[in-house]
C-alpha cells in the first residue's frame, strides 16, 4: 500500500501543481497588462504594477487552486486509467472505499494548505496591492464613501449613536472628508464636524485636522434661549471604539480580511444595529472553502473509473474544466443570492461545496455498480 500511495501522490501533487502554475502564470499576465494602463498616471510606475501584480498572485492561488485540484487529479486519474495502471490496482485489491480514502488525505492536504493561504497570506498580499495603489493615487470610496457607525452609554439617558463618513483615502493612509454625526437616544442631532483629514490612532483617538464642529443646544438649555454653537479648529482629537482596525476593514476590500477578522467585524456591525449578511456570508465561504478542494478530489475519482475508451485524457481534462468553472460559478451566484434573499448564511456558503460532493458521490457509486 504504501507502494500505491507513493504512486498516486506523486503523480497527483505534480500534475495540481503544473495547473496551479499555469492559472497562475496566466493571470499574472493579465493583471500586469491591465495594470500597465495605470503607468505614468499620478506617479503610478512599472514597478509598482509588477508588485500590484505579484501580490494579487495570492489571491489568484487561493479561488484557483480547488480547480487546479480538480483538473490535476481527473489529469493523473485519467491518465493512469488509460495506461491500465489504475485497472491493475483495482485488481490487485484496491477496492472503491480504499481508494476514496486515498484520495482524501491528499484533500484535506490540499485544504489545509488552502486555508492557510487564504487565511494568512491572502489577507496580507491583499492588503499591501491595496495600500501600495493607495500610496500612489489614494483610495476611492464611491459616490457616498464609506459609514461607520457606534454606539456610547447604551442604556443610559446620556446614550449616543454616532455616524461616521469617509469620503476618500489619501497617499500614506491619510483619512479624507470626514464628516461625524452624533444623535442622542431620542434620534436629535446633536454634534456635527467636519475635517479635511485625518488619521486614526493606534488608542482609538481620530486626530483630525481642519475642524468645523457644530454643537445644537439640549431641549432644556433652547428653552432658555440656548444658542447653537460653531468653531474652526485647526486640530482635534476624537476618541472613539472605532479603532484603526474596524476602519481598515470598512475602508479596504472584504479580500483584505482574515477569517478571525470577518467573524470580529460581523459581530460589530451586529452590536452597533448595521446589517452584517454581507461579512456573514464572506466569513462563512472562507471557514469553508478549503474543504472544496476534498470535494474536487472526490469529483475527480469517478473519472478513473471510466473505461479508457470513454474519450481521451484531453476529453476528461476538458469536462473537469468545465465542472471547476461551474463549481465557481454556483459559488458566486449562492452568495449573491444568499444577500437577496437574506438566506442562512451558513448554509449559502456549504451549499455549493455539498451539492457537488453529492454529485460526485452518486457518480461514483454509479460507476463502480455498473460499469
């Protein structure tokens, strides 16, 4: 037997990572052609679209590599099943439930390696292709930029809700159009500022820069002809919970965030009343994407079951390409569909992985009772 895992170990690690290599090879090209428009704009140079480019690699690595899984293993099983080698095997004992079991340890290989790119490495890379095209031409936010919101002496007849909104990032990380809004419990506006720029502590404390405030009077002081207040400020520092790692990740892409990090900001938006589907699903996929690559193994053994006649190596590569690309797409479309649909995001997130694993499953069973 352990004859037979050498063999098939070997053949299946360096066909997944020759596929691996070339998906990846391609979509280096493509990002740095696509990248290299952006070249001489804003001081934006080659350089820094090759780094761009090598750092989404990564990412590339982490939604590519259980398709790579897939075409390398229907790759080795085929191949071996044309050559008469898996026949031979089958022969000299090895049984349907063995060589399930065979294939799954170089899955839950492939899945730990997965999940600690995605989780470790991916985040970081991600991170650093953001805040490096940041660097040279700031971080757009969109027409309404981004909110953040808190919560202060909850319960309490002093509570305040507070609404936070970015307007852009600057080259350094610099915040840009920051406006803050404080509401007491009854929903009255009672604090309004404004600044050009700022930065946000390592403490918590916003250290803002150019300050317009406007302070309304409290029911009880307008009725004894209270004014409102306005000042300019040339600095201000605001402390507050939203600390800098709750800004990163509202500001930066969800790709940028960890699982840790996605389960931790889930629970804040929910805490603070914001509607957090979005980073429950995200965080959900993530827990449970590395498993697909045990899917796509099992997908890919009923493969050496079919009869060497039963088309081509190229053939069977072909139909594995295809189903990775469906697999893809289901997973896609599932989140998507789990936002519409305000669906458990748990099981948005296993469903296509399960499906497909049933799919395999009963291909499988069908080959080995009838064929």
């Amino acid at each position: 037997m352990k004859t037979v895992r050498r063999l098939l170990y070997r053949d299946i690690v360096w066909s997944v990572a020759f596929v691996a290599v070339a998906f990846l090879s391609l979509f280096f090209f493509i990002d740095f052609v696509d990248e290299i428009e952006q070249v001489g704009r804003d001081g934006y140079t080659l350089w820094h679209a090759v780094a761009k480019s090598l750092l989404e690699l990564p990412g590339h690595f982490y939604e590519l590599f259980p398709i790579a899984v897939l075409i390398g293993t229907i790759y080795s099983m085929a191949r071996l099943a044309q050559s008469s080698e898996f026949t031979i095997l089958r022969t000299g004992g090895l049984g349907p439930a063995r060589a399930l079991w065979l294939l799954a340890l170089p899955g839950l290989a492939f899945a730990v390696l997965t999940f600690i790119v995605g989780d470790h490495v991916v985040p970081w890379t991600e991170r650093e292709a953001v805040l490096l095209k940041a660097g040279a031409r700031g971080l757009s936010l969109g027409h309404s930029g981004a909110w953040l919101k808190e919560r202060r002496l909850q319960g309490t007849p002093d509570e305040r809700s507070i609404s936070v909104n970015v307007a852009a990032t600057a080259p350094g990380g610099e915040l840009r159009g920051i406006r803050i809004y404080e509401f007491d419990r009854d929903g009255r506006l009672r604090t309004r500022m404004e600044a050009g720029a700022g930065l946000v502590g390592a403490d918590g404390q916003w250290h803002l820069r150019q300050v317009q405030r406007t302070d309304w009077p409290t029911p009880d002081t307008a009725g004894q002809s209270a004014s409102l207040q306005a000042q300019t400020l040339a600095t201000l520092d605001w402390p507050s919970s939203l600390d800098a790692g709750v800004v990163a990740a509202a500001l930066l892409p969800v790709q940028t965030m960890s699982t840790l990090e996605l389960w931790r900001y889930s629970t804040h938006l929910t805490h603070q009343d914001q509607a957090a589907q979005r980073h429950e699903i995200q965080f959900w996929k993530k827990a449970l994407y590395p498993l697909a690559c045990v899917v796509m193994v099992a997908l890919a053994l009923p493969f050496a079951y079919l009869h060497a006649r039963a088309g081509g190596v190229s053939f069977k590569v072909f139909g594995g390409i295809m189903l990775g690309i469906s697999f893809v797409l289901l997973n896609n479309v599932s989140g998507h569909l789990g936002l519409l649909q305000q669906w458990t995001p748990w099981v948005v997130a296993a469903a296509p992985s399960a499906l497909y694993l049933l799919l395999s499953m009963a291909a499988f069973a069908w080959l080995v009772r009838y064929r």
